[in-house]
C-alpha cells in the first residue's frame, strides 16, 4: 500500500496534535509531508524535528524565517514557507494526496478550496469551511 502524503493545516493545534498522535500509530500508512501553524513558531519547529517535513508554513515571513534559521541550524531540511498563499500552494501540491484542515473558523476556507480544485482526499476537522464556503 502506498503511504498518503499529509499535509497537515493547523498542527499545533489540538487537533493537528490529534491527527499526528494517529499518523503516529500509522506510520506504513501516512508520510508527514507539510506542517502549518499560524504563529506557534517554537511548538512548529519541535514538530519539525520530530517528523521532517519536507514543508512548513508559518502566517508571516518573520517568523518563518526564524523558523528556517532555527531548523537549518539543527540540520532540519524542512523548507518554510510564508503567509496564506503557502497554505492553498501546499494544500494543492502535486505530491500530497490527503489535506487535514484544522484550521480555526473562516481563514481555512481559501486553502479547503484550493485542496478541493486539485482533487485531494480533504479532512474538514471544522464547520466554518462548509458554512462559508456553502
């Protein structure tokens, strides 16, 4: 069976932490592909050490920077990316087949549509994405 490469919104959240705890017990299963937080930018790096991403994203390029500066200095080659359109670029890549989007309220909307247009298999862990998308 071929790993589902996971791209995973919203990881340090509850829910993203959730969906890793899973990943974890399925590892012949899932390929951890692409991590994304908003601004948890300590909490982001330790998982990216933890499961070597080949991509993160964080809500700004400051902070994203820090992150790059942080996992390259460790020997991490996870490669960050920055702001909304990371997410909906990652959301729709070609090499991922599965988007969890626990992204809080509306601001997941974008990124669910982007994963939607390129066919990926699409996890909404929230209401607001079919609400405001409806």
């Amino acid at each position: 069976m071929k790993k589902q490469k996971l791209a995973l919104l919203g990881a340090t959240g509850s829910i993203g932490l959730s969906t890793l705890d899973v990943v974890a017990r399925h590892r012949d299963r899932f390929e951890v592909f692409a991590l994304t937080a908003m601004s948890r930018v300590d909490e982001l790096e330790a998982l990216c050490r933890q499961w070597q991403p080949r991509y993160a994203a964080l809500g700004d390029a400051g902070t994203a920077s820090e992150l790059q500066r942080r996992l390259r200095a460790q020997g991490v080659r996870t490669e960050v990316l920055a702001g909304p359109q990371a997410l909906d670029e990652l959301a729709s890549h070609p090499e991922v087949t599965t988007v969890m989007a626990a992204i809080v309220g509306a601001a997941g909307l974008p990124s669910c549509l982007a994963a939607a247009r390129a066919s990926k298999r699409l996890l909404l862990a929230n209401k607001e994405a079919l609400v405001v998308g409806g």
